[in-house]
C-alpha cells in the first residue's frame, strides 16, 4: 500500500471533500399514472416510458 509523503491539511482535505455530496433525486409525475417517477426512466408504478408500456407490473 502506498503511504502518503506529505499529510495534507485539514483545509485541503475538506475543500477535496466539497465536491462529494450527493444531490437529492429529482421526481415528476408520471403522465400516466401520476405517481412520481425519476426523469427518463421507466415508472416503477405502471411501467410505462414514452407512452407505452415496457415493463409488466402487477
Ligand atoms: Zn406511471
């Protein structure tokens, strides 16, 4: 395992770290169903993407 030579700050160790957030994840209502579903993806409720369906739910 490599060892680092020089310690890095704390400063710089948390300005590395100001990038690593994770953003909430965006919902819209499917137009079929009207139950939220993540942009560009199939909807987990009624399975339908682009005004059809692709996926079987129950
Ligand atoms: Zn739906």
């Amino acid at each position: 395992m490599g060892l680092p030579k020089i310690r890095l700050s704390k400063g710089r160790r948390d300005r590395r770290r100001s990038h690593l957030a994770l953003s909430p994840l965006t919902l819209v209502p499917c137009p079929q169903c009207h139950k939220p579903r993540r942009p560009h993806h199939v909807c987990p409720s009624c399975g339908q993407y682009a005004g059809r369906e692709v996926v079987k739910t129950d």
